[in-house]
C-alpha cells in the first residue's frame, strides 16, 4: 500500500533537513507517494499568504506530513497545519544519546503537551496603544482527550504512570481544570500520575532529570519545558516531535528556522530524520522505524557530525552517512 506524504519544509533549515528526511524515507522499501506544498515567510511575502489553502487541504488529507520550520508566520503556519491534522497532542520526546556532550546525559523524557489550546488559542488583541490582552482557554474536553491519549500510551509503551505539570495554584480556572480532567481521567484508567509545579518542574528536571518520564502538559509549558529538555541533551538538533489527530499526524523537528545557519547547509539533520521514523511508527513501519533510529544513533555516536555538535560536516554527509547504515 503506497502512503501519501504531505511534504512541508517551511523556511530557513526546514528548506534543508525536511529533504534529508524524504532521501532517508526514499532509501528504504516502503512505497511512498510524496507531494510537495509551500508554506511560511517566503510563500507569504510572494502572494501575501503564509499558508495557501492547497496545502492546509493537503495536510488535511495526506495519511502524514513532514513539516520542516516555521519562522516569523509560525502562527499562520504550525497552528493551521496542526488544526489541519485535527492534532489534540504533540509528542516531543527528549533524550541524551550515547557519545553526545550532553549537560544531563542520564535524561530521557517525553512530553505530551496539549496541542490546541490554552495561550495558543489565538484571542489575543492590542486594546490601546498600552494594553494588550491574551484569552487563556482551557476545556475540559481538550484536557480529557490528552489525558486519555497519556493513559493509552504509557499502557502502550510500558511507562509506570505519568507526571502532571501545570501551575493550579495561580491559574486556578484555567489549569485547575486541566490539572482535575487530567488526574481524574488517570484515575479512571488506573494509571498512577504525579503533579508538579511547572516553574518547580523547570529547576527539578535540570537537577535530576531521572525523576521524570512521561510529562503531561498543557501547550506553552509543553512548548518551553520542552525546549529545556533540549538543552540537556545536547541541543535542538535532537528533539523530534508528532503532532497527533484521531485520523491524520504531522511530524516535525522541535526546533525552528534557525536563520543563524540557514542556507549554509551545516543544519542537523537528525531531529528531522527522527521525526520521520516517528512517522514511520505511526504507519505502521516498526521495523523499518527501529532500523532508521539506530542508524541516526550510530551516526551520532560515531560522525560525522554537524557544528552544533562539535563536528564539521555537512547536513548531506550526516544524512549520507544515516543512509550508508541503513
Ligand atoms: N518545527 C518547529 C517550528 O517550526 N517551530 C516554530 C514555532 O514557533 N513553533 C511553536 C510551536 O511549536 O508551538
């Protein structure tokens, strides 16, 4: 069975590592159909429209997408896409691999970060030249199909429980309620769950990370904790992420366009790379997705490896070098 790809790289070294992906997917035998769609900075100062509505109706209708980066439209661009995909949870997982000067090489973590609302929920006005205002929204349905989700996959992938992290005690509305669906969901499904303020949470997962493992959190903590976690483990050339919907997923890498580099083709290609065999689970590929992660991880352990890991390989030699293993 052929598998439609929506293909999305957006801007700045999305425009570099979402090709090393589809080589990476192009070199194994699973017959893909890959359909190519514009989005982000560029599309919008030609034709005046960050996302074009072919591709939103792409994205909608693919089995998957691989999106690369968002820049400056980033919410004209990711939101959209996510909402195209019906996407209720953002699965980041955070780890330290072997051979990689990480400042907590002991961590591994994954976050499932709520992925429709909260402060992204997109109300937010300039009132007077001196206020501005931002509607935070909660529901109890968003925070119920997350919980849900989290109960299913720590059963599914062999977790003790889950971490609930939130700051109840100043927004006692908004994540009040995230944080009583959440718990109360894990209670029906007997899942065991802790809960952690997330600002204690920012201090305790840099001391210990070990503590945690699945983080369940609400979308800008998911966000920015996530991001955190990056920097534990050797930067945000390493994070990948799936966006996932009850029909339809969009796998993207954590970071963003780093304009800093973009062009040069020096980006790190393995948090792309790793997305895509998060896309290839999600298929139905395991073998073949266990088969890409390896050779990412040998790769990163033995080289090449690109600047932001100390090396000074191209974007190509990594993704030469994934595909050489595979
Ligand atoms: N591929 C990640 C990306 O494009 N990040 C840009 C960004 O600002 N994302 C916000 C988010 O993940 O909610």
């Amino acid at each position: 069975m052929s598998h439609q790809i929506a293909v999305i790289p957006g801007d700045g070294i999305g425009q570099e590592v979402t090709p090393a992906a589809v080589d990476v997917l192009e070199s194994l035998d699973i017959d893909f159909e890959f359909v190519e769609a514009e989005a982000g900075d560029a599309v919008k100062e030609e034709t005046g429209e960050a996302l074009p509505a072919e591709t939103y109706d792409l994205a909608a209708s693919a089995d998957a997408t691989l999106f690369g980066a968002a820049g400056e439209t980033a919410a004209d661009v990711i939101l959209p896409l996510r909402e195209a995909v019906d996407s209720f949870v953002n699965v980041r997982p955070a780890k330290a691999y072997p051979g990689i000067d990480a400042v907590r090489p002991e961590t591994d973590l994954i976050f499932l970060r709520e992925n429709t609302e909260g402060v992204y929920s997109g109300h937010e006005d300039r009132l007077t030249q001196d206020v501005s205002t931002l509607t935070r929204v909660v529901t109890e349905s968003a925070s119920r199909q997350l919980a849900e989700y989290a109960c299913e996959f720590v059963a599914e992938h062999g977790h003790d429980g889950f971490t609930v992290v939130h700051k109840a005690n100043v927004m006692r509305e908004t994540d009040g309620l995230f944080r009583e669906t959440v718990l109360e969901v894990a209670d029906d499904h007997g899942v065991e769950t802790d809960e952690v303020l997330m600002d204690a949470f920012a201090t305790q997962v840099c001391l210990d990370p070990e503590q945690f493992d699945v983080v369940v959190c609400p979308n800008l903590a998911g966000d920015v904790l996530s991001d955190l976690a990056a920097g534990l483990v050797g930067g945000l050339g390493l994070l990948p992420s799936a966006n996932v919907g009850p029909e339809r997923a969009l796998f993207e890498p954590v970071h963003g366009t780093a304009p800093d580099i973009a062009g040069e083709s020096v980006a790190n290609p393995a948090a792309k790379i790793i997305s895509a065999a998060m896309m290839l689970e999600y298929l139905g590929h395991d073998d073949e997705a266990g088969t890409v992660r390896e050779a990412v991880e040998d790769v990163l352990e033995s080289g090449p490896r690109t600047p932001d890991l100390g090396g000074d390989a191209s974007t190509e030699d990594v993704t030469n070098a994934v595909i050489d293993r595979l």
